[in-house]
C-alpha cells in the first residue's frame, strides 16, 4: 500500500494543475519542460499518495474527477501562497513594465482578480494593460507593441500561443423569450473579422436560419446597450452574461462553438514579462 501523504509535494502539485489548468499531458509537460512520462508519474505519485484519483484520463481528453475540482481550486492558491513568499524573498527588487493586450470581455470578467494577485507578489512591477479587438490585438502584438497577448482565437486553428482558457458560447438577449418569427433573426455583434460574430453567423447559415447584422460596436459595453435596448441578440461566453440579461437556451438558435483564448509572448521577454506569463497560465483554468 502506498504511504499516505503527510505533507504535499508542491512540485507535483503544480504538476497537477499545469494539467488540469492547460487540459493536456502534452502541454502541461511542455509548460513545465519536462517529459509527458514524468508528468504522468509524478501525477500518480500524487494520487497514491492522497489515495484519491484526481484526473480521468482517456486518449482523447483530459477530466477532473469530483476530488479533482476539490483539490484543484485548494492547489492553486497553495500555489500562490508559495510563489508570493519565494517572489519576495528572491526577486526582492524586481520592477519594470508589462506591456499587456487583452479583449475587453475577458478583461473585465477574468482578469482583475488574475493581475491583482500578480501585483501583490511583485509591486514594483507597472502593468500596461490595453483592451481591444483581437485583430487589433494581433496586429499590435506583431508591431512590437506587447509583451503578452490575451486573443481570441477558433479552436486549434492557430499553431501559435498558449491556450489559457476555454468556455461554451451561448445566445444572450433582452427578453426572457426570444421572438420564435420567421424574420431574420437580428444580431448585435462586433466589427469583422471576429470570433464571436463568425461562430454565430455560421450556426445560424448551418441551421438554415435567416439573420442580418441589427448594431456593429466594438466595445462590449455598447454592444451590451444594444442588447439591453432590444435591438438584437449577441453571443458571450457563459460565464460573461450579465444578471440582467437572458440565455436563450437550446430549441429556437443553434447550439455554437466554445470559445477559446490563447496567449502569445513576444520572442525575448524580460523577467518581469515571464513572470507573468507564468501566473497568467498558472491561474487561467
């Protein structure tokens, strides 16, 4: 029988949420530069010593068990807690600037409590955090004028990056019933090209039902003025929607894609940059 843990090995600990966080042995290796068969041992070494089984593993998808979620949202502030108390007894005088591009929704949702953490650990450290459309992102991003990138991104469509996030889209509206008309169905959407807007006009196209653009903004909080207005439906990610505001569920719109976010880093960054890439990935889950 395997001894019982009487103390946590933090190293595989982090194994387990590079895991969990990044949904992939391969990637969690990657992250961690280590070999996947390590990866995979040191997560046993983790569950034989807890004697309760964390990750369900199958060829094609990585699964936390209930024990898993348990013990995954206990991990990563353990996780913290360390890495804030090594941050400040090692890299003391760490300070500089990050230059940070992130899409408005996910800033507003995800983000704050992420980079407050971040701030804590290293105070001496300015964040430059600029919101915008991805493609602006994107664009930005291979000018030089960010260290990090947020982006959002089809899935696996891009070799490039880091996935840090992923989450169903659904349909959001005013009414607490959507109009079941034969009209075209009016959108509220974002300036082409983007994400959101092409998963909701090519569902509608697959379903065969008839749609025209109602408002373009880019900004999340017009285009969420216009929701409220009735002038259209958007899509969000599920976690994204406002009390005040309705998913259409199933039946009358088609189910849409998840969504998926990625982070890109420049070529050379600096210390302060890979720091944050690192609690970036370490705390997006």
């Amino acid at each position: 029988m395997p001894r019982p843990l009487l103390n946590l090995d933090l190293d595989l600990v982090r194994t387990f949420v590079a895991i969990a966080t990044l949904g992939s042995f391969t990637r969690a290796a990657e992250g961690l530069r280590r070999q996947q068969s390590t990866v995979s041992l040191q997560l046993q070494r983790l569950e034989d010593g807890l004697g309760r089984r964390l990750i369900d593993r199958t060829p094609r998808s990585v699964k936390l068990t209930a024990d898993g979620e348990t013990f995954l949202a206990h991990a990563r502030r353990l996780l913290d807690v360390n890495d804030e108390l090594v941050a400040r007894v090692t890299e003391p005088a760490l300070h500089g600037v990050v230059r940070l591009g992130t899409p408005e929704d996910f800033a507003s949702r995800h983000l704050p409590d992420v980079l407050s953490r971040f701030a804590k650990t290293y105070p001496a450290v300015a964040l430059e955090v600029t919101c915008d459309l991805t493609l602006h992102l994107i664009e930005r991003f291979r000018r030089g004028a960010f260290d990090l990138a947020l982006i959002k991104r089809e899935r696996l469509a891009e070799a490039s990056g880091i996935r840090v996030w992923r989450e169903p889209l659904v349909w959001v509206t005013a009414e607490t019933e959507l109009d079941r008309s034969d009209g075209p169905l009016p959108l509220v959407v974002s300036p082409s090209p983007c994400v959101y807007r092409k998963r909701a006009t090519e569902a509608l196209d697959r379903a065969k039902r008839p749609w025209r653009v109602a408002y373009t903004c880019g900004s999340l909080a017009g285009s969420l003025a216009a929701v409220r207005a009735g002038l259209g439906v958007t899509v969000l990610p599920k976690d994204m929607v406002p009390g005040d505001l309705h998913v259409v569920d199933g039946g009358p719109l088609p189910s849409l894609k998840d969504t998926e976010i990625a982070l890109l880093q420049r070529e050379r960054l600096s210390l302060p940059a890979q720091r944050l890439k690192e609690h970036i990935v370490g705390s997006l889950g």
